[in-house]
C-alpha cells in the first residue's frame, strides 16, 4: 500500500521539539528524496545522499539549558522517555512490569499521558486506532515476556493494515540475554516477520538514535509497526542524553516520487481504454490522497470501487461510487472489475478477497499498478504499467499529464462504460430482508445507526457479519472515519482501537461496532475507557454466534452448527456487565426501539456507553463470492445471481 505519514515533530499534534533538543549545525548533505515540503504529512527528516536523513536545518539553536542537559548524567530510562517526548509523543498506552518498571518512574514527570490499558493487546490495538484515526504514530508499552508477547497480534495487524506503530518493550538485563531468565523472550526475534523493522538495545548511549530511527521507518514509505525493545540494564544505567540531528539508514530509501515515464504510459493506457476503473486501497488513505483521487476521478469520469481498508476515501454518495469489491462487495463493484479493461490500482494489493479465484479475476484487463512498496507490485497480478511511489504524489502527477491531454483535447470515452455499470447499480443495489418474526435485523441497525451519527463519526469494527454491514449499510464519506482489522481480521480490536481514536480526536463521536463474539475478547479495555474519561460508544450486533463462521456452516456445512453458539442472549448481561465498568448499559430488541436508543446513547458524552442489540441470528451477509470461486459466481442473496448480460445488452456496450 502507499502512504505517507506524519511522524516527530511534524507540526501535527504534539510535534513541538522540548527544551533540550539540540539541532548542531545546519546539514550540508545534498538533499533528495524525502524534501521538507511544509505539509502536515509531511516526514520530519529530508532525505539526503548516502542514506542518511536529517532534522530540518531551520530549528532552532540549543539553549544554555539544553547544552546542560546533554552534558547532565541521567538514567537510561529518562533518556527513553526524553526521546518519546522528542519524537512528539503525546500518548501511550501500556502496562507496567519488570523489565520496563525503570522507564515507568520518569513518566510520572513527563508530558506524555500514559493510559493504563488492562491487556496489553488492547494497549496494542488503542495504537492502532489512534494512528488509522490521526495520521500521527501511536505508541504502546509493555514489558518483557508475555507483556511482549501480547503485542505480537497487533503488531501483525499493523504489519498486514500498514499502520504506522512503534511498540516499546522492555527486556531483561543485557547480561541475562539468552539465559531463559524470568519473563524472557526473544521479542525481536519473534516479530521480525511482523515489524518493518525492529531493535534490541543494550546501550544506553544508543537510546535516543533508536527510538528517532524507529518513529522515522513507521511513518515513512509504507508505514508500519517498529520495535524498540530496550534491556532493563540498559533503562537503569547512566547515559547522556542527545537527540539526534540526523540518521544513517544505508539501504532505507523509500521512493515518494513516481518516474514519469510511468506516469505517462499510465496516461495513454487510460486514454486508450474504453471500460477503466479506479481500484483504490488503504494505501490512498495512509498517503491522505483522497482529495486528489476525487480530482482524477472527476476530470476523467472513470468509476471507482473502494475496499474494505479504503472506505471513506472517496465518498460514497458520489455517483461515480460503485461500492465496495469483493466478497462481500457490491455487486455494481464486482462487476466494474470483472468487465473492466483496465484496473488504475491506487494503494491497493491485489488481495484475494477482492480477487476471488485470481486466475479468473478481470481476465480482459490491463493493470497499472501504484504502490509505495515495490514489493507488492506484481506480487499476485501482473502490471503492465508498475509505478512505485507515494500515492498522492502518483496521483498528482497522473493528473497533470491527463490535464494537458485535455488542453489538448485528447480525453477518454467513458460515457457507454459509466452507464452500463449505473444500470447494474440501479438493477443491484445493496439490501436486505426483514426478519418474517419481526425481530431486529442487524443490517436496519447499522443503517440507522450511521444515519443518526452521520459522516463526521468514527466508525470502528471488530471481524465478521458485523463488520461487513457495518462497510456496507452505513455511508463514508471522508477519510479516517472508518478504522477496521482488513488484512489479518483481528477478533477483539474494535474497542480498544476506538478508545485510541477517542484518545487521538477527542472531539469527535467514536463508535464500536462489535459482535458479541468479537467484544468478549476485549471488553475489560471498557474499564480504562471509564477510569481515563474516554467516552467511546459501543453497539453490540448480538446474534448469541460467531456470525461468519455460523454463515459459512448454514451455506457450506449443512447447516450443522458446531461450536458457534455463544449463548450471548443469556451470558452475560452486556447491560450489567457494562454497568460494572462504570459504563452505562442499553438494550434494544424491536425494531420501533432502535431510533431512540441511538439517540440516548448519543446523548451521553461524558462516560462510555454500551448498547446490546438482540438481533436475528439467521441473518447472512450478501452478496457474497464463496470463498475459492471466481468473482463471475457472485450471488446477490441465496441462490440467486445477477444476470450481467442482460443489463449489458440493454446498453449495448462491447468491449473495444
């Protein structure tokens, strides 16, 4: 995916550079690459010659205290938590221990708010959330062994969902390395495929580069998860503390600025095509490329599909919007794709579950693939046009090309193409049945609870029906308002990630949309919610099963349901539970009860308040392509499947 993200001292938030930051002398290295552009997303390093990346030139000169400081003896962990704070870190979320206690004690005296989580997998995915939300890095803690090791899964979802994250650990002493000491694990070993990269540091000296390497390989090219796990020998000796004026980083040299010859090749495939589409992903969010995707969208009238890690990046109520693709895309999405004769991929990875059966995925198509990562490029589909480098930039530029194109009246015929796939649209939009006993249907709830909440509120999700409907029934129309586990579909993250978007935007409504599979596994996170005054809303979809699985066992297994009733009806009592937690408790069951209920609960700003709705347990997520089966076999509800050809006979469009 592309991206590009802010990261210390950017100006976003907290990027202020504290009292003993020292900038020495202005860089004399020719710089290249990473420029400081003055933008919000900008990075906070120039790129130079040589991989080295350097502190803007233009900061201001160390004060008589700050030469003190530098000079001054302190511990390990304050030269830690100086850097957190020199970094720009405003907030962490972690649980104190053993190896990473000495780091705790200079907290108490810092500017950063630490928030108490109650696992470390919540202060993980609150990271995560906080980051998806405000483009800025979040940051959790943790101590050494299974305070680590309950990182490891939202380490692996930033990895997959390219979220910019740095994870602080402790580790035993430097002299106890690998002797299977108490609470030891190699943390840096077991995340190395999960990292963008990741530090073991035993020297205290070597403190503040790290901790300024590590937020800068988060927030720059492909953003991501970075490790800092640092020995408690190193946090309890005597160090100096300096920050760094520039980094070495030989072979890290993400590349931002497309070649133009791609970028003009990727012209004349547009302008030559006859059924175009924009396939946008999570990168164009990550790269805060939704403004320029509208303007490419609407100079050359080229419909768009959004996935799941892109929803919000350009509106849905825009009517060149076919939806989402996939399998659980709309069927119009699906469609654009599988009859396209080209795919424009802005950030997007070609995933399997937008593909289907890959070797059956838009056969007539050809690809122009852009992606800040190489690597991903070609990975599942072939591109006839590659272009590696940031998305807005990508964008930008393809824009001016197609701009002076039409200056010089050479635009693309699309009118046949838009129209075809409006008929599709309008034959097969996207709905649901109510349930023949009158209970709640899970889609009327999510419907009308983005409705009542509207564009401006986060929407967080957990994994399964829920989050589906939740990317399906309720209308995105910017960007960083819908926050969900897209590439490892993580059970659980929803409701610390929204308390770590509240943390982030604290002036913006946040609700968790959860099932009551997914809530179980992270509730207790309710409890930091109520204590640190983090008033998150969350709405149960509660069909007492694990929805998806009990989908898949209905359509593919007989309907024989084995180890998929929660009993969630019955145990426990959402309400008194969420009463416990110092949260106030709702129930909803009919329909008619719906309305209000979400209004009450948006009424209530000043503590978290929860909302259990007793839903019908049979309802299914569609449409849907099975799992395995070629995106032609999308059916739009059970046994039934759209007949393609005879909307494209009513328009008579022909592939050129």
């Amino acid at each position: 995916m592309l991206g590009r993200q802010s990261g210390p001292g950017d100006g976003r938030g907290g990027g202020r550079l504290p009292w003993w930051h020292a900038p020495g002398p202005p860089c004399t290295h020719a710089t290249r690459g990473l420029s400081r552009t003055g933008s919000a997303s900008a990075s906070p390093l120039a790129a130079c010659g040589r991989g080295v990346f350097c502190w803007p030139c233009t900061t201001s000169t160390t004060t008589e205290r700050g030469s003190e400081k530098m000079t001054e003896q302190i511990t390990g962990a304050q030269s830690l938590v100086a850097s957190l704070e020199a970094a720009g870190v405003t907030d962490v979320f972690g649980i104190p221990g053993g190896a990473i206690l000495p780091a705790y004690d200079p907290l108490l005296d810092s500017s950063i708010r630490h928030i108490l989580v109650r696992h470390e997998q919540g202060a993980g995915h609150a990271a995560q959330g906080y980051a998806a939300a405000t483009g800025r890095v979040g940051v959790c803690m943790a101590t050494s062994g299974p305070g680590a090791t309950n990182l490891v899964t939202p380490i692996a979802d930033a990895h997959m969902d390219s979220v910019p994250m740095v994870a602080v650990t402790g580790q035993v002493g430097a002299s106890m390395i690998g002797t299977d000491a108490f609470q030891e694990a190699d943390i840096r070993g077991i995340t190395m495929p999960i990292t963008k990269h990741n530090f073991l540091v035993t020297d205290p000296a070597e403190i503040p580069q790290r901790v300024a390497e590590a937020f800068h390989i988060a927030s720059t090219g492909r953003p991501g998860p970075v490790l800092v796990d640092v020995a408690k020998s190193a946090l309890e000796a005597m160090t100096t503390f300096r920050w760094p004026t520039e980094l070495h980083l030989p072979g890290y040299r993400p590349v931002t600025k497309p070649h133009a010859k791609q970028i003009r090749e990727a012209a004349k495939l547009i302008l030559e095509s006859r059924r175009p589409v924009l396939y946008v992903g999570g990168g164009t969010v990550r790269a805060g490329a939704s403004a320029e995707l509208r303007a490419l969208a609407e100079l050359t009238g080229m419909p768009v599909v959004t996935t799941l890690m892109a929803r919000g990046a350009f509106p849905d109520s825009h009517p060149q919007h076919l939806g989402m693709p996939g399998m659980h895309g709309s069927v119009s999405a699906v469609a654009g794709l599988q009859k396209s004769d080209l795919i424009i991929s802005l950030g997007a990875r070609f995933d399997d579950r937008v593909t289907g059966r890959l070797d059956s995925f838009a056969p007539n198509a050809k690809v122009v693939h852009a992606d800040i990562d190489p690597a991903e490029i070609g990975k599942n589909r072939h591109a006839d046009v590659p272009i590696v480098g940031d998305c807005r930039e990508v964008i930008a530029d393809l824009l001016a090309v197609l701009r002076a194109e039409a200056d010089a009246g050479h635009t693309g015929d699309f009118e046949a193409w838009a129209e075809f796939l409006s008929g599709i649209k309008r034959r097969y939009p996207l709905g649901y049945e109510a349930p023949a006993d009158g209970s709640l249907a899970p889609q009327y709830v999510i419907e009308r609870l983005g409705q009542i909440a509207g564009p401006d509120t986060i929407y967080t999700s957990g994994v399964g029906q829920h989050q589906m409907w939740a990317a399906q029934f309720i209308g995105y129309e910017k960007p960083r308002t819908w926050l969900n586990s897209g590439g490892l579909g993580t059970m659980g993250y929803s409701v610390p990630a929204a308390m770590g978007a509240k943390v982030g935007a604290p002036d913006t409504t946040v609700w968790a949309i959860d099932g009551d599979g997914c809530f179980q596994m992270t509730n207790q996170e309710l409890a930091t919610c109520a204590i640190n005054d983090i008033p998150i809303k969350v709405a149960i979809v509660n069909n007492e099963s694990l929805g998806m699985v009990r989908q898949w066992q209905t359509l593919f297994y007989n309907e024989r349901y084995s180890n998929t009733d929660l009993h969630s009806k019955r145990i426990p009592d959402f309400v008194k539970l969420a009463e416990a937690y110092g949260c106030v408790g709702l129930s909803c069951e009919t329909p008619a009860d719906v309305d209000s209920i979400i209004e009450k609960a948006m009424s209530i700003n000043d503590v978290p308040v929860v909302v259990d709705f007793r839903v019908n347990r049979d309802s299914m997520v569609w449409p849907m392509v099975a799992a395995g089966k070629s995106n032609d076999e999308i059916k739009y509800a059970r046994d039934l499947a759209p007949d393609f050809d005879r909307v494209e006979d009513d328009w008579e469009v022909r592939p050129a």
